[in-house]
C-alpha cells in the first residue's frame, strides 16, 4: 500500500517517502548541530556546577598539559577532563585507582556525541584514598632505588654551615636556632617556604636545588648539611612533603640532607630519601652538630689521659733504668783488664825496642868489620868493568850509527818506522832520516804495479821514491 493512497488516511498516519509538513505541528526538523547545541545548553544549565565522587581509571598528560582520564564505579563510567590551568594546581599526582572527588561541571562532546566532566578541582576522597596513593607512590619510588640503604650518604661530623629549609615563622626555625646555639654555635641558612598547600612542594624543591647550586667559595657560602623541617599535623597537611618533586629533589641533592617533617610517629617519603631522619625538628638540631662543651670536656680528659701517660712512661724507663744502673759494672772494674793489658804491652815494648836496638847494632858491627877498603875498591872496578862493557853493547846496537854509512831510516808521518817496501808504496808522505839530517818524499807509484818485483834483499833505489 503506498502512503497517498485513500487506506492509509482513513487507518491513521503512516511512514512517508517525502516529510512533509502538517498543519498545527509546531516540532519543526533539527539539524544534527542543532540538536547538539541544544543538548549542551541544556545538560551545562542542569549540571553546571556538580561533585562526582569515583575511581581514577585512563589517566594520561598530553603535551598541552591538559589531563585526560575518567572517573568510575561499579556499575558506570564517566569522560572526564582538566585543562592546563588547573591542572598545575593539583596538590596531588593523580594515578590509576585512586579515589577521588571531582568538581565541575557536565558538558558534551558534539563530535563524538558523548558528555564529560569538565573538572576545576579535583581532590582526594578521604584519607583512606590518601594513604592508599602515599603507599603506591612509595612503592613505585622503592623499586627506582631512591630509598637504598646504600644511597645515605654519612653526615659531616662538624658542619660549618648549615642550610635550614622551613617556614620562616613559627616555633620550627626558632627551635631549631636555639638548640643549634646551645649545643654548637654554628652558622645557618635559613631558605623561608611555605610548607603546606597547592604551592608548598614546589618552593620546598626549589629550596633544596638552590642550596645544592652554591658554589663553594662564593657570595653565598654552600651549606655542609641541610635540614628540611616543619611542624607536626595531619597527613594532608604534610603531604607536600611526599610530593614526586620534593623526593626527587632531596635524592639529587649532593649535600647531606636531615629530613624532620611532622612528629616522631608521622612519616612521609622525603623521610626514606633524605639521608637520615629526625623524630622532631629540634632533634635535627641535635643530630646535625655535636655538644661543645661535651666536645671541649673530652679534648681535657684526653690531655690529662696523654699526660698521665707520658708520666707511666717515663717513670717505668726511670725505674728500668735505675734497676740495669744497679746491676751494671763500675768503671774501674770494666777497665781494670784493658789497664792491666796496656801496662803489660808497655813493658813488653820497651823490652822488644830494647832487643830489637841490640840486634841490630850487632848486626851493623859484623857487616862494617867486612866492609874493608881493599874489598870496596874491588867491588868499585868490578862495577866499572860490568858498565863498560854494557855501554860497548848499547853503542853497537845503536841504529844511528849506520846512517854515516849510507844507510836511511824511512818514517811515514806519523813518526812510525817504515819497515817494508810495499808499506812505503802506500804511504802518502815519507821522511828520509840521513846521519847529516831528515828530508820528507813522496812515492811515484801505488804498489808492485809500477816496477817488477825486486829481489828480496835488493837496496831499495832513490828513484823508486822520488819523481
């Protein structure tokens, strides 16, 4: 049956190829832009301002800074999102699973036809949720390391300056102060913070890396120690204390750091980092210097211990020195064996001298009675005769005497006698020593090659050395 037809007027109205327009019907077609415009006046005018309480699930940081996550329970889910400027004053890192309250307001996606929440706060449901992300925060810390024994460094035992990070009012700093004055007058930074709300965590981090950035020597002198303090409260008035921020602050900063948040039985997570914890800010005080009365009392008891020491040992050397004095032998009686030794050398010696003299004037009498005139000159003329006849040797044998005969003594110019023919040949300058005299030659010819082989015993000639 098609929809103009007379049957389906007469049954009522039906499905239609073509909408048309009926008179007196005033719910006039929408675009879908419309009707989406619509419903989100209408949804932000109803829910403009809500608390929606539920657990964090999906959440993320984009590179805008806004955050995306959504709120849920057990039976719904719900979009929710929180742009960059509120974003950064969220006193809290939000994770996964926590339980949180969020406020703001109910808008829709047009794009994706969904609703959401626009947040503008978003806070923690009850301590019960704060406890549980203090516990998964400090568990996801524990596994990166930064609560190792191993990490605590030892404090200085004597620190010349010491950086104070806290509120600069309240009775925390004036504690500290005094009890740094009663025990060790030393000097202190005081870096002021506020050490509770949106803004604490941050001032207290940057405390902490701007003591770490002096320089030593400087303006500023670099504190030997720093203590982070605050007074006690609950566990939401010192979670700044376990901010991301200020943890990662006190692991990186290379100072020793005292942390003394809260009173002996609150713990917070800069506690584990910091290198040793106080139970109170006034026992920080006491941890970081020692007592100087305590310390001038022990160098006096030290100095009269060494001086009674020094005592013992010189009166116990005394007394060994007295004992092995007693049983030592007198002088006298240790020289008396080398006295008696040189007395009897003594008479010795005289007695050998005396001996000696008389052998020896004996010895002389028998030795002149020999020594008679006769028997000298014949020793005299047996000399002579014996050098006589060594000076007729020494004259034969004296090679000068055969240059008168026409002999030659052939020198190379080094003075060195030149004993062969071939050796002459060789030589570049030669000296001829006659009896009248010397005259220097030089050869004509480089060896047997200029002349045939002289006969052996042949006299060499002038005209085989001279041009």
């Amino acid at each position: 049956m098609f929809p103009d037809s007379p049957a389906a007027d007469q049954d009522g109205p039906s499905a239609r190829l073509v909408a048309q327009e009926r008179p007196g019907d005033n719910a006039l077609a929408l675009s879908v832009s419309e009707l989406s415009a619509d419903l989100k006046r209408t949804v932000e005018d109803r829910f403009g301002h809500v608390r929606v309480r539920g657990e964090l699930s999906g959440f993320k940081r984009a590179a805008s800074g806004h955050l995306y996550l959504c709120l849920k329970d057990e039976s719904a889910v719900l979009d929710a999102v929180m742009w960059k400027g509120q974003a950064a004053r969220l006193a809290f890192r939000p994770e996964d699973g926590i339980e949180v309250i969020a406020t703001g307001r109910i808008t829709t996606f047009p794009g994706r036809s969904k609703y959401q929440i626009v947040i503008d706060t978003l806070e923690l449901a009850g301590e019960g949720a704060l406890m549980l992300l203090f516990e998964r925060v400090k568990a996801r810390l524990a596994e990166e390391g930064l609560f190792a024994a191993e990490r605590k460094r030892p404090l200085p035992f004597l620190p010349r300056v010491i950086g104070v990070v806290t509120s600069p009012t309240g009775a925390v700093i004036r504690d500290i102060l005094h009890r740094l004055a009663d025990r060790f007058p030393s000097h202190v930074l005081v870096w002021p913070v506020l050490v509770q709300g949106e803004a604490a965590a941050g001032q207290v981090s940057a405390a902490i890396r701007g003591f770490d950035a002096l320089q030593s020597g400087g303006p500023i002198p670099r504190p030997d120690l720093v203590i982070v303090a605050r007074g006690g409260g609950s566990i939401e008035d010192l979670w700044a204390f376990n901010e991301e921020v200020v943890v990662r602050a006190v692991a990186d900063c290379a100072i020793p750091i005292i942390s003394a948040v809260g009173h002996e039985t609150d713990r917070t997570l800069c506690d584990y980092v910091a290198d040793r914890r106080a139970p109170t800010p006034t026992a920080a005080a006491e941890i970081a210097v020692p007592v100087r009365a305590e310390l001038l009392a022990g160098v006096r008891d030290d100095g009269v211990r060494i001086t009674r020491s020094v005592d013992r040992v010189r009166d116990r050397a005394s007394e060994r020195f007295e004992a092995l004095r007693h049983r030592m032998p007198s002088l006298d009686r240790l020289l008396a064996p080398q006295r008696q030794r040189l007395d009897d050398l003594g008479e010795r010696l005289g007695r050998g001298l005396a001996q000696r003299l008389a052998l020896a004037s004996e010895r002389h009498t028998r030795v002149d009675a020999r020594f008679t005139p006769t028997l000298l000159s014949r020793l005299v003329r047996r000399d002579a005769d014996r050098l006589t006849g060594l000076a007729r040797v020494l004259a034969s044998l004296d090679p000068t005497r055969l240059l008168a005969k026409g002999y030659a003594m052939v020198h190379d110019g080094d003075g060195r006698l030149v004993t062969s023919a071939a050796k002459a040949l060789t030589t570049p300058r030669l000296s001829l020593r006659f009896a009248d005299g010397a005259t220097e030659v030089a050869p004509v010819g480089k060896g047997p090659a200029r002349s045939a082989p002289r006969a052996r015993g042949t006299p060499v000639g002038q005209n085989d050395f001279f041009d």
